[in-house]
C-alpha cells in the first residue's frame, strides 16, 4: 500500500485559499478579481489543459469606446464566439453566483448589430441583480467544439474539505433519463490514489486539476470542464470553493489516508473462504442496513442491530423454512462506519435445501456476475436477479441459465425444487402463523415480568443494564427471529403477487387494492389516534400503547413518542381501503393449479396479507423491548454521569459485559472507549464510500451509478417539498415528505396527511414501501444518493408514479450544480 501516491499531497502550509486579489501568482502585475482575469492567467501557463481565445473589456471601456471594442472583436475571431458575463462579485471567496449573470452563445464576430445586442444583454444581467459596478467586464472567447463530456469539479468535498475530486458531469449523447435530466452523474477520486486506479476518461482531466493547483496555489478550487472527443481538456471557469478558506487539511488528510489503508487489509481478509473468488458488500441489499440505522449509524446502533438480527437471528429465521444454513452467520460488515451487507453470505442462504452443492456453486456464480454487471439491482436483487421461491416469471428467468453452462436438465430441476419448496412453505404456513402468534404472547408476557422485577428492585446502574441484557435477550428469541420467518413468508409472496401483475393476471390496481387492505399496527396506530384526536381517547392511553416508538428505532438519543406531546395539536381523517370486487378469482385458480401451485385463491390471498401484516405486529412488539432497553441502558448511564450522546458512543458488549466491574474502573473503561470512538467516528466522517464494494479500487473511486426508485400506486401528484429529521412538529399537510430512511418510529407522518412520500434508501418491500402500499400513498422509495441530493435542495416537485418520474419544478435555494449546468447548457456544451 506504500506505492498508492502516484498523486502527490500538497501541505497546508500552501492553501492560502485565494486570502487576497494577488494570491493566485505573486509576479501578476494586475488584480486578478474576475472570471476573466482568471483564465487570462491561466491561459499563459497551463500545459495539461486548454483555454480558449479570449478577449475582454470593462463596462466602462464599452460605454466610453465600443466602435473600438468590436473592432478588436471582429478582427481577433473568425468563428463563432461566446459572450460572457465577469462581474467582480462572481467566483468570489464567499459565493460563486454561478448562473447568475447573462451568457450569450452562438454569435458571428463579424456581425455587428448581435455582437452588440449580445453585449448589452449581458451588461444588462448585471443591471438585473443591481449590480451597476462600471469595472464589471464583458468576457468574449471562442465557442468550443467537439466537447462530449462536460461538467463541475471540486478539488476537495464542498461540506468537510475530504480529500476527493468530486466530479459532476453530463455526456452530451445523454439527453434525457426516467428523472427527465434531475440525476447529473457523479464520481468521487480519491486524490492521493494510485494514477492507474483512476479511470482512463478522468486522468487527464485530475492532471490538469493539479497543474490549476500549483499555479493558484491553492487546492480548494471549483472548475467548470469539458472534454473534447479527443480528450483533451477544456477549461472554462475557475473559481475557489466557497466556505473551506482559512482551513488545513494535512492532518485529517493523514488520518484518513491511514483509515483507508485498514479499509483494505479489513476487504481482504473478509472472504468467507480462501477459494472465494469475489467479494461484495451492499448498503441495501437483503436486511438494508442504510434503511434501518442509516449510512453512519452510532456505535450503539450498530450493535444492537448486529446483536438482535444481523449475527444470527437474520438466517436461523429462514431454516425454519427450508433454507440452507449461509456461509457465515454474520450478515453485517462496517467499512468506516457505514454498514454494508456480505451480499455473498446473503445469497448463499436463499438456496433451499433440496439444491445439491454443484447447482449451488454454480448459481452463485450467476448471481454475483448478474449483480456486478447491473449494481443499481442490489436493493431488487430478490425481485431482479435471485431464484428464492417459484413464481409466475421463474421459468423465463431460469433460461438467462444457459448463457452461464446450464443445462437444460438443471434448470428443470431448478424450477421443480423451488416448486416443490414454495408449496411446502404453503403447506406450513398456518402452523408458522400459529407459533408466531405464540411468540407475541411470550414477548409481552415476560416483558411486563422483566419489568415489575425492576421496578422492585434498587435500580442501580447494574439493575438497569442487567434488565436491558434481559429483555434484548427475549427480544431476539421471541421477536427478531420469528421476525426473520415471517418476514422471509412475507416477502416470497410479495414476489409471487407481484408475478401475477407482470403476467397481467392481476392489473396494478388489483394488486394496490390486496395491499390496502391489510390490516396492521399502522391501522391499529391510525384507528387510535383519530380516535385521540376527537377525545374518545386520553394521550395517556394512546401512548400506552404506541409511546415505545422512537424515529430512530436503534437510536438511543431519538425522542420517543412518550416524552413529547407531539400528536396533541393534529387531526387527520383515516383514509378509508377498499378490495376491488372485480379481481377474476376463477382465472387466479385456474393459474395457480396449472403453474403447479398447491394453493386455492382464498388460502393464497389469505398468505399475502397475514404474512405481511404479522410481519409488521412482530416488528411492532419486538421493537417494545428493544426501546425498553435503550432507556434503561440511558438510565444506568445517567446514575454513572454519562449522556445519551455517550453512551451512543458505546457498542452494546462494552455496555452489558461491564457489571462485574467496580464502579470507578467501569466508568473509566466507558470514558476511555467513548472517546476512542468519537474520534474513530470523526474520521470516519471524512470517508466517502459507494452504495457497493467489490474491490479495494471502490476504496479510491466512488462511481454512483443512478437507482431507479421503487414507485408505490400510479398516481401524479405535484406539492411542495418537506424534508423530516426525528420528530418535526411542521404541518406535513399535502407536502411530498423527504426522508433518508424509515423505520417503524416514522410512522407519525401518516397522522399528518401528506400527499406523498420519497425516501433516499429503501427497497420494494421496505417497511415504508408497505406503509404507502396499505395507504395508498403514492411513494418513490429508495431514490439513490445523487437524486436525493439534488431533491433536499428542491421547494416543489411533481411525482408521476404511473410514468415513474421525478420533475423538480422549484428550487429552495440555490443548488449549484444545477446552476453550474444551466450555464453550460446555455453555452451549449450540454445539448
């Protein structure tokens, strides 16, 4: 790892970060306060890149001599020319203005009459923004031709300063996509990564970033690009990256460059065998743990997600059905602190029993090829690329097989196998229904148990943590891993219906109106508080029962809804469900017997519902015991004189297998350990990592490849935007909410009637894709990175699930790329 620095680190001694007008080169003779000024500069001593001709004038030399000027314009240029605006207060320290002032492309030098016009629009750009500076200058150049790549590089991360290109760009042959142009591509280098690590279309473009550098002295710079089809490097703009002057980064850059060396070694020896060809780790696929505790999770979070399902609870679940026992018990890995599933343990427990090892070795191999090839599947990847059950698209699919040396017999095989598995799941299911139902019963019985047994006891610090070790414990054995068989059930036939509609034996809103009427905790939730909300309910009663929650399910420092008043000042009318009378029952039965389904239609739609319903009722109550712990784990640090904040900083084993130790050396071990991880989480803060690894190269390079949302019902809505962090007492009334994930402790927006609702991660059958389901609320779920970002910076949008679409119509404040594209497609270097 010795050999990474191909691209040399510049000490902070030398990011001056444009303090004054003459930073840029000490022998420049003039001020260099403009975008003209600056390109003028680096005209004369870059080598690794392009500027085109140019030629410019102050407001003041127009208004005393323009015969002069266009003079000059018409004899220095015989080709097309561009005019653009240079203010003083463009591409200062403090604000780019990037689009803000007029540009004027596609005029003939040699045309009088709009060379002038083109001038005067943009003076007149200044006049706009009551800019009347007489030394504002008018900068003239050639248009560029042959540019197929086109877009904004930073030198640094705009928000921390973390020591990555972050490169945002169109390819001209792209005109349009499904978020009709929203979703600009992105990629993030590390910049001291080795040269060959980078991709071969962006070399160029980071050398010529690095000659900017030395020449400006500085490596905080936003530069406007384009690459010719020769690939030669065009430079149209350099401005400094407002908001990062006056900072050194040498430490932290160190600090992370350290980081990311045990990010490697940690990569490979995370094979689950030595003959294990590949490896791959996705923030979303399987038990999606973005969703759930998020992209940087606390410490306490972590392990107690680890603890109650990720280790053990989430595959002993799906034995219990007839799937193989995986690789590895452990589902979860955290590269920084971003959780990541093991996506190879997760596929090799999806085989059921009857698959001999030699099909086994074999599918597998098809799965991580298929999901290498197309990584924006990874959070459809039950849906989109594994065979975990039969269903009406399974024989199609199993041909994709023989591109990969299966022969016809195995693929038979393959689909009789799941055949005969899915009916045996059919066959169990009432029985499975039956111990969960049990499972509830004995969570809740030994809980109120647990609890009497604290509250007749001292409550010291160990009576809390012993109490909380307890009911974690009932929480898994009782909860989670029932949990895990029936969300597993849930979710084989949620693939099965959802094969009826691709098959067009159920229509969408057949199969939205099955979903609707649903019956689960967040009906039970919604039935309560309306009646809280006409007063045939106390608060007192309503937060017996739904106090427990918390947004932030594993959060220890999220609110819960037992210490606020939040639902007092809000009525909301329930939306009432309807089943579609005119589903063809007769034609559903007639499919199920000849694709070999031993189910009638009545048992089947009985599964689709109580599955899914009892999933969500096991969550509900597991979660009891999950939030009763956390508060006890809060109280016993209270007692000791640590904060919720502190203790979040402490993994759940330092935290339980700490009773024995005296007083003083528990509380010293806790200090030490919490701050050792608050400095490990700072660092891990300047970490950007991909929504999938597959190589150590994903350390280096971030390529965000662009998700497609998972779109609930198929209706257009147009509203304002609401973004939600934890409680937020805000009207959510008719808003479109915006949320980054969702669990259980969310469903409080529900009460408030929004008209919609898009989170940044989540999957097809993600606890908020069921809600908007059994609402009918039209939902776009698991958006992806790059959508989101540009979507938090939006007022209004419209949301057309029907065409699945995302449409910004208005902008809350200024989204800089955006702007930075608008430029360069007036300029016409995006088409």
């Amino acid at each position: 790892m010795n050999d990474l620095r191909s691209f040399k680190i510049r000490k902070s001694k030398n990011m001056n970060n444009f303090k004054n007008e003459k930073i840029f080169d000490k022998d420049a003779k003039q001020n260099f306060n403009t975008k003209a000024d600056i390109l003028a500069l680096l005209k004369r001593k870059i080598k690794k890149a392009e500027i085109e001709k140019l030629f410019f004038f102050t407001v003041e030399e127009w208004n005393s001599d323009p015969e002069k000027i266009l003079k000059t314009i018409s004899s220095s240029f015989n080709n097309k020319i561009i005019v653009r605006s240079s203010a003083i207060d463009e591409d200062s320290q403090n604000s780019s203005l990037a689009g803000s002032y007029e540009s004027v492309l596609d005029v003939l030098p040699t045309n009088k009459k709009s060379t002038i016009n083109a001038i005067n629009r943009v003076i007149n750009s200044y006049k706009i923004k009551n800019n009347f500076e007489i030394r504002n200058k008018i900068l003239i150049q050639n248009q560029s031709k042959n540019i197929v790549t086109s877009g904004v590089i930073f030198s640094r991360t705009p928000d921390t300063g973390a020591p990555y290109f972050i490169i945002n760009y169109d390819d001209s042959r792209i005109t349009n996509s499904v978020t009709k142009g929203l979703v600009n591509r992105t990629i993030k280098i590390y910049r001291y990564c080795q040269k060959n690590y980078v991709p071969k279309k962006w070399r160029k473009l980071i050398l010529s970033i690095f000659e900017l550098e030395k020449i400006l002295n500085s490596d905080i710079l936003d530069v406007e690009f384009g690459i010719r089809k020769n690939q030669n490097i065009v430079i149209f703009q350099v401005r400094p990256l407002t908001g990062l002057s006056n900072q050194s980064f040498s430490y932290n850059d160190l600090r992370l460059q350290n980081r990311i060396s045990k990010l490697e070694y940690d990569f490979i020896r995370s094979k689950n065998s030595p003959n294990e060809q590949i490896s791959i780790f996705s923030d979303m696929a399987d038990w999606n743990p973005s969703e759930i505790i998020g992209k940087n999770p606390n410490q306490l979070d972590y392990s107690i997600y680890d603890n109650l399902i990720m280790n053990y609870a989430w595959f002993k679940g799906r034995t219990v059905i007839g799937y193989k026992k995986p690789y590895s018990k452990n589902l979860m890995k955290k590269f920084g602190n971003k959780p990541y599933v093991n996506v190879t343990t997760s596929f090799s427990s999806f085989f059921p029993k009857q698959f001999s090892t030699s099909i086994e070795k074999k599918i597998m191999k098809y799965y991580l090829s298929k999901l290498q090839k197309y990584p924006y599947l990874h959070d459809k990847v039950e849906f989109e690329i594994l065979f975990s059950c039969y269903d009406l698209t399974v024989t199609k699919r199993l041909k994709e097989l023989k591109k990969y040396g299966f022969t016809n017999e195995e693929i038979n095989n393959i689909e009789m196998e799941l055949k005969q598995f899915t009916n045996t799941i059919f066959e169990n299911f009432s029985k499975i229904l039956k111990d969960s139902q049990n499972s509830i019963k004995e969570l809740k019985t030994h809980r109120e148990i647990i609890i009497e047994n604290l509250e007749n006891s001292n409550k010291t610090y160990v009576d809390y943590l012993d109490t909380a070790k307890i009911l974690l414990e009932d929480c898994k054995k009782f909860g989670t891993i029932p949990f895990s068989t029936m969300a597993r059930i849930a979710f084989i036939s949620s693939i099965i219906i959802k094969s009826f509609v691709s098959k067009n034996i159920l229509n969408v809103k057949d199969y939205n109106s099955i979903l609707e009427s649903i019956e689960s905790p967040l009906t039970d939730f919604r039935k309560d508080f309306a009646l809280f909300s006409n007063k045939k309910m106390t608060f007192k009663q309503f937060i017996k029962k739904y106090g427990h929650l918390r947004p932030g399910t594993y959060d220890i420092t999220a609110t819960r809804y037992d210490n606020e008043k939040f639902f007092e000042k809000y009525k909301f009318q329930p939306i009432q469900s309807h089943i579609n009378k005119k589903i063809n029952q007769k034609k559903i039965e007639q499919v199920l017997e000849r694709q070999g389904l031993k189910i009638q239609y009545n048992d089947f739609i009985d599964l689709v519902k109580s599955s899914i319903s009892e999933r969500e009722r096991l969550k509900f109550e597991f979660t009891k015991n999950l939030s009763e712990s956390l508060e006890f784990i809060a109280l016993s640090g209270e007692k000791l004189g640590f904060s919720r904040k502190d203790m979040a900083n402490l993994d759940l084993s330092t935290i339980i297998n700490s009773q024995k130790l005296s007083r003083k050396k528990l509380t010293e071990k806790w200090s030490s350990k919490i701050k050792q991880n608050a400095i490990h989480k700072e660092i891990n803060n300047y970490l950007q990592l991909p929504p999938i690894i597959s190589d150590i190269k994903d350390f280096f390079i971030v390529d965000y490849f662009v998700s497609k949302p998972n779109y609930i019902s198929e209706k257009k809505i147009t509203a304002d935007i609401k973004i939600i962090k934890n409680l937020n007492n805000d009207d959510l009334k008719n808003k479109i909410v915006l949320i980054e994930n969702a669990d259980p402790g969310y469903d409080w927006i529900f009460t408030k009637n929004p008209l919609g609702l898009i989170t940044k991660y989540g999957g097809v059958a993600s606890h908020m894709a069921i809600r908007c389901s059994e609402l009918g609320l039209p939902a776009a779920i698991g958006c992806g990175e790059m959508l989101f970002e540009n979507l938090k910076k939006s007022k209004k949008i419209m949301l057309d699930c029907k065409n699945e679409q995302i449409t910004i119509l208005e902008n809350e404040t200024i989204n800089e790329i955006l702007e930075v594209k608008k430029t360069l497609r007036s300029l016409g270097y995006i088409k």
